[in-house]
C-alpha cells in the first residue's frame, strides 16, 4: 500500500519552484505525446512553444490572449485564496459577454468613447450576477458552489445558444447563429496599431496589480486569507465567512464578466456561441500557476496564452487536432498539482503485513 | 524484578528534526504492573507511548515483548500483541451507539453478541454503561468507560492511559482507579500517564519519571512524597503564584443575566439561565470537565455566537448580547480561546498578522481599510518582550512556535491591550510549567489593575490557584460563585459531577 505522509518542513524554494518544474515536466510529457503520433517531438514543441514568439505580431497575440485569462485568474486567484472554488468563470464570462452584448444590440447607433464605461459595467454586472447564484445558495442552504458554478456554466451555455440562434439572430447572417456587429462606439480602442493589442491590457494590470495591493496591503485581503486559513479563526477576528463568500464570489464573477465583455467588443464585435474558448476553465490553471497570488496570474496567463497560439499555429502548420492544447493544458495543472502535493507530502511504501 | 518483563524499552530514541523528544529512555513493565510515566507537559511522555503504541517509530533503540525483541509497525500490530491503549482525547462516533462505537474497533461480529459482551464486561469490572445508548447521550467520563471496555474485550496484556483523569471529575476519578486496580487484579499490566502525583501515588506501584526527554528517576511513588515527586519531574523550583488579595472590588464590569443559548448543534450544550457578576480587581474561575458548555459559555461572552438578547450580557454596563466580537473588543473587552491553533491564531501567518486578528478594529491597526504593518509589528514585539515569547526572526509564522510560546504569545496579545474585561477559556492547557506560571501571573496582575478577569478552566488546581471565586458549570448551567476560600476540591467536584448546590 502506498501512503501519503506529510513532509516535516516542506521546501519553500520547492514550493515557488514547482510552476516551473511543472512546465517542465509538461514539456517532456508533450515531447512523448508527439512521438507517439509521430510528429518529430522537436519540431512538434518548437511549433507550439517558439512559434509565438518569433515576431511582434505573435508576441502582441499572445497578450491578447493572456488578457481575458489575467482578468479571470487574478480574481480566481482572490476566490481560491478564500476557500471559495468558484469553479464556474465560464459562465460568469458567458454572462458577461452576453450583458454587455445586450446592451451593444439595443443601441445601434451610439457614438462617442464613453459608451465603452456602461458597456464594461454591464459586463461585471452580468458576471456578478451569475455568481450570486451559486454564493446565495452557499450563504443560506450551505449548497456546494463547486457543483452550483460548475452546472450554472453549461446553463449559461444554452442561453448563449438560445440568443444567438434566436431572438439575437442577425437578418444578415445567412442563417448563421450570430448577432448583427456592435456599433464601433463599443470596440476597446487599439494601443498599438499593426496589432490586436486592445485598452483591454490596461484593465488587466490594474486588477492583477489592485487585487495585489489588496491582498496583501488591506485589512480586506487579511480578512479573505484569513477565512480560507482558519474559519475559526476569523470568527475571532469579527470576519464573517458568508460576507467573505459573497465578495470573493462576486468579485471572481464580476472579473470574468468584465473579462467576456473585453473580449466580445475586442476580437470579435459581435457576440457567436464559440466566444469562450475555454478561459474561464483555463484561468483556473492560471490561477494554480500564479501561487493564487494576482501577480503571478499575469505570469500564468502569458504562459498559458503560449499553448492556445502554439495550438493554433500547430493546427495550421502540424495539422495537428485543436484538442492537443486541451491536453497541453490538462497536463500542466494535472503536473502542477501533483508538485505541490509531492512538496508538501511524501510517498511511503508499506507492505500488506504491516497493516 | 527477575520475572522476564511483558514489555520493555531499550536506549529508545525519537527525533523530530534537531529537536530530541526522546533520549535514549528505557523501560520495563512486568506483567500485572501498575506503572506511572510521570513528566511535565513535553517531557515527552506521549511520544514514548506513541512508540510503545506504534502511531510512532523510534528513531533509534529496541523493543522487546516478553524478552523477544519486537518490532511495533501500527497500533493494529500493538493490540494484535495485546496492548490497548486509551488516548487522552478520544474520538467516538457521537450518532452512533455505544457497541457500534466498540464495534469499528475491533473484528467483525454480530452486534448482539458483541452487546452481551459489553454488558458482561462492564458488569465484571464495575464499569456500567448500557450498550444501546447513543454515545451524545454520555458525559465525558461515561465515554472514556467505553474506550475502555473496548480495550478490554481484546483481552490485553498491557493497558496504556494517557493523563486519564484529565477529563474526569474528582468522584469520577476515584471510580476510574477502583477499575483500573481490578483490571490490574487480573494480571493485566497497567501503563498509566499523568502529571498528578496524588492520583500516581494512589495507584501505581512503580514510576518513572521523565524530563525533556530523558528518565530522571526510577522509584516506587508510594515510597515517595509528592513533593519529592515533583521536584524530580520539574526540575528546578518554578515560579510560584502568589494570588495576594483581591483588590477592594470595584464595579460589575462584566455581567451575564439569564444568559441562554440553544445547543449550536446536535452535540452541542445548550446554555441554560446563566448569571455571574464579575467585578474589576477580582479573577473569577468557572471550573468544569470538558464538554459541560465551556465552548458554548465563551462563544457566548466574547460574541462570536451573539445572544438573543442584548441584556443577557453586559461589558461595564453596556448591554451588548447581541453585538459581535468587534463591537464588544471596542468596549475594552479582550478574550483568549481554548484552542490556539486555528483559533486563537492562524498557524500559516506571521505573528504580526496574528496580532491583527484581534487587534485590527479595537486598536486602529486598519484605518481607512490599510494595514498599518509597522503597528502590528510593534505590537508583536512588545508582546515578544513582556511575555518572554521566544522565536526565531522578526516575524515567524505562529505554527514554529512551541505551544507555550504561542500560548504566552496568544494571551500577552490580550492582556498588553489593558483590557476592562478578559474572558479566557483554557489558559494553560498543554503548556510547560513555567509558560503557565507566567501566564497566571499576568492574569492575576490584570485584575488587581482593576480588569474583571473571568478564567474557564478544566484543570482545578489551576482554578484554585488563581480564583478570587469559583463558580461550576454543568450541562449549561452555572452554579453560583462563591469564594475561593470557601470552596474546597471535593465540593467542587460534587458540583462538577452535577450535585445540588445545597447537598455540596
């Protein structure tokens, strides 16, 4: 039998070291994966993890893709830290992404850059919401917001599907499931030109740097390490638990909706059923990769920005299938937890006899 | 002893890191025995007996079981030997009745006849205890006689008791001996921990007695005093607690009136018309075996369960019942839980942070919502300084302190805030001789500056110690305070068991 015991003193350089042994392990883990569909491993890794790199167009695409990922990821990051497992940013984001599209459909003709505030206010909004759902029902009947977030996602999913077939429809879309395009008052402006990088960026090191200063500067970062540590302990301290579930909820949930919306007026203008691409999943990865501290989910957005441009450059180059990435990422968070757990714990043979 | 020894201990060994918790500690215990293991708490009593037990392995040294030497992997391998071992603080399926209780512990067996077994068992060792009760129906000592029976249906050699009494009443205490001396009757050796020497020397006919890890001395208790006793486990004299006078009392700061709550949770006691008026200058002690509402009665006080009724509970006349903990620390109230860790403190965090767990309103460590660092540092500091808190670097996660150091720690924190009133539950618990004497100090002193002082504690020699009165809680219920002087071991120990106040 094998037991699981746990390590004296664990090794703190281990314990920020294990992001990196991760992507390692991944990598190696890739490189078999490769093999054995027979693409030469080399050429197979340089195509997902170099490719993205090798010119300023590339490089501006993978911040495009690490912002929505920073924005729910800080905020998960916040959440996890409360022992809050918001497991649903999906929906969150779809809801998002769905709020503020709604309000882009209804006015058609708006000009002028200020329309962009409402817009990403509606945004949070509707991510926040769609989190209240699942903090509700743990406040007051002790449900699981795992199980609660998790399923709210797919129902989140069908809704999406719902507008953008139905009512959302656009005349001219040759039966299409897409709405009409957001008027341009609603588009985040370009920072640089030549590239996608949107406003959107901005937005997203304020929150990974503010929930930063918040963590770990404010009685309010005290208050959201101090109910994930030790519940009791924040009874002693006057925190409420169920105060501390509805802010990480809610904030986890406005920064994914914020993110949707980000990401529907940015690279797309108008709102299809594939506008999720999996970040609300993913920035649980980011999260775990960034040590659940905001500033490292920045880190763990860029690095997992890499597999989707990698997985979309494989696709073109490799013919590679699109799910690769899927399993790219799966393998990080899976070798991602297992260093943590082999830091923090070891492993002891025990023979049958010795019950 | 020229009989073979059932078990003994050579050169044994434990390390943890650098720290030494056992050193080079040998051991016999004849068959039938009745042996103390006598030590203060960290002597490194529990670690031999995790060893002896199996939860442990040595880090050096050897076991032998009737002269044969023996390897102890897990405790299954020690009561497949015939060792039985009752821990101190036991777990028990509270839903449960007692023989399924007994039942998960030992071989499959229909749990009729294992029903007969315990009622033929009980009846043979005068332990009495009906199978079919659930166990939340049974006191604290009234479980303890279960872990025992289910030691006992294994048929074992050597019984292992770690600090038995700790949870038991004095009357229940006695009743316990009167088993463990027919158990040992039956040929049955008897380990028996503790770090009360009367009880030691009314029982066991050899002793052993340890010190930081180390066997100072070998003798038959009944040969010694307990004064002799304790100088050999303590060491050195340790400081003495005078208690002095209680100051003229002052005004009610602290008053609870028809205090009641109802049980937080199926297993939990509810609170039942509680009323005591503590005065500044003065400690009062609230003595009680564990599980009679402690937790419940210091929830209630400190706000972390608001009352009903804002009456029920007054901080200098402010009723406050049904404020939180914030609002009552900000009316110079200050409170120290039982339990330091995950309680009192949080183990992952530095010790300034910790000083803003109970710091961070009452005394404006967060203004406008930010931090102030550099005050909670100094906070930690000074505590560190009058409390003789000893720990490496500025700013140590609690969980490398010692449980003394973080006791000390935890209510040096409370006491350095000059608090009107402090509510503390548990004071010394698990706490070396020198911590507590210092932590009793500074208890005392608060109150004779004038803070009404109110002490819930299991351990009555420390209530005797330092209360100006003493009060008894049982099953929620709070009998009236009297004087300390008036107040004897046995009549509180009536009163711990449930006796009416009159008939005590």
């Amino acid at each position: 039998m094998i037991l699981l015991e746990p390590r004296p003193a664990p090794s703190r350089l281990f314990s920020l070291a294990s992001p990196l042994i991760a992507i390692a392990l991944t990598l190696m883990a890739s490189a078999a994966l490769m093999a054995a569909m027979g693409r030469d491993p080399l050429a197979a890794l340089s195509v997902y993890f170099v490719s993205p790199f090798q010119d300023a167009y590339g490089r501006a695409e993978l911040v495009v893709k690490a912002i929505p990922l920073a924005l729910i990821g800080a905020g998960l990051a916040v959440c996890f830290r409360a022992n809050v497992w918001n497991i649903g940013a999906a929906g969150q984001f779809t809801l998002g992404a769905l709020a503020a599209g709604g309000l882009a459909l209804a006015l058609p003709n708006a000009a002028g850059p200020l329309w962009l505030v409402p817009y990403l206010l509606a945004g949070c909004l509707g991510g926040m919401v769609w989190a209240a759902i699942p903090a509700l029902l743990r406040t007051r009947f002790n449900a699981n917001e795992i199980l609660v977030s998790l399923m709210l996602t797919y129902v989140a999913g069908l809704l999406l599907d719902l507008l953008v077939r139905g009512p959302w429809r656009s005349p001219l879309s040759f039966g299409f499931p897409q709405t009409r395009d957001f008027a341009d008052a609603f588009a985040l402006p370009v920072l640089v030109a030549g590239t996608r990088l949107h406003l959107g960026l901005v937005l997203a090191v304020l929150a990974c740097v503010g929930l930063w200063l918040m963590m770990t500067r404010t009685l309010k970062g005290f208050e959201v390490r101090v109910v994930g540590a030790a519940p009791r302990a924040a009874g002693f301290a006057g925190f409420s638990e169920a105060r501390t579930v509805w802010f990480a909820m809610l904030l986890s949930g406005g920064l994914a909706g914020l993110a949707g919306a980000v990401e529907v007026s940015a690279t797309i203008g108008k709102i299809q059923p594939d506008i999720g691409a999996g970040y609300g999943f993913t920035a649980i990865i980011v999260a775990f990769l960034g040590r659940l501290n905001p500033l490292g989910a920045a880190l763990g957005a860029l690095v997992l920005a890499v597999s989707y441009i990698g997985g979309e450059n494989a696709q073109i180059l490799l013919k590679l299938p699109k799910n690769v990435t899927g399993v790219f990422q799966g393998m990080l968070l899976f070798f991602l937890l297992a260093c943590d757990t082999l830091i923090r714990w070891r492993l002891r043979l025990r023979r049958a006899g010795e019950a | 002893m020229t009989a073979t020894p059932l078990l003994e201990a050579r050169r044994l060994t434990k390390r943890f890191g650098a720290f030494t918790a056992v050193d080079g500690v040998s051991l016999a215990i004849a068959p039938g025995e009745r042996h103390a293991l006598l030590g203060e708490n960290g002597a490194g009593k529990s670690t031999l007996v995790k060893m002896l037990y199996g939860v442990l392995q040595p880090t050096s040294g050897a076991l032998f079981w009737n002269g044969e030497p023996a390897r102890i992997a897990s405790p299954a391998a020690a009561r497949a030997r015939g060792v039985g071992m009752v821990f101190q603080h036991f777990s028990v399926f509270e839903a449960l009745s007692v023989a399924e209780n007994v039942a998960l512990a030992l071989p499959p067996e229909p749990i009729r006849a294992l029903s007969a077994r315990i009622a033929q068992v009980s009846q043979a060792y005068g332990l009495a205890i009906d199978p079919a009760r659930a166990m939340h129906t049974l006191s604290v000592g009234e479980k303890q006689r279960v872990e025992i029976i289910r030691c006992l249906l294994q048929s074992p050699r050597l019984l292992i008791m770690d600090e038995p009494t700790s949870v038991l009443t004095p009357q229940e205490a006695e009743a316990l001996f009167q088993v463990l001396t027919r158990v040992a009757a039956q040929g049955c050796a008897i380990l028996y921990i503790s770090h009360r020497l009367d009880e030691v020397r009314a029982l066991c006919d050899a002793a052993t007695i340890l010190r930081r890890g180390k066997v100072v001395e070998r003798c038959d208790p009944r040969a010694s005093s307990a004064r002799e006793l304790a100088e050999k486990m303590v060491g050195e004299s340790i400081g003495w607690v005078a208690r002095g006078d209680a100051a003229r009392p002052g005004p009610v700061r602290l008053g609870l009136h028809g205090l009641s709550l109802p049980a937080p949770d199926p297993f939990g006691v509810s609170l039942n018309d509680i009323s005591l008026a503590v005065r500044g200058g003065e400690v009062v002690g609230v003595a009680g075996v564990a599980g009679e509402g402690q937790s419940e009665l210091f929830a209630a006080l400190s706000g972390e369960a608001p009352v009903p009724q804002a009456a029920m509970v007054a901080i200098d006349g402010a009723p406050v019942g049904d404020k939180g903990i914030t609002a009552r620390r900000r009316l110079g109230a200050a409170f120290a839980p039982e339990e330091r860790n995950g309680h009192a403190a949080v183990g992952d965090m530095t010790l300034p942070e910790n000083i803003l767990l109970s710091h961070h309103a009452a005394e404006g460590l967060a203004r406008g919502g930010w931090i102030n660092a550099v005050a909670a540092r100094g906070w930690s500091d000074r505590v560190r300084a009058a409390f003789d808190v000893r720990a490496d670097g500025p700013a140590p996660p609690a969980r490398a302190l010692s449980g003394g150091n973080l006791q000390k720690f935890v209510i040096g924190r409370e006491v350095l805030r000059e608090p009107g009133v402090l509510v503390v539950n548990q004071p010394t618990w698990g706490v070396d001789a020198g911590a507590a004497a210092a932590i009793r100090r500074a208890l005392i002193a608060l109150a004779r500056r004038g803070a009404a002082v109110l002490v819930i504690s299991q351990d009555l020699d420390e209530i005797f110690e330092i209360a100006d009165r003493i009060a008894v809680l049982h099953h929620g219920r709070l009998s009236q305070a009297a004087d300390a002087s008036a107040m004897t071991p046995e009549r509180v120990g009536l009163l711990m068991g449930g006796a009416h106040p009159e008939a005590a």
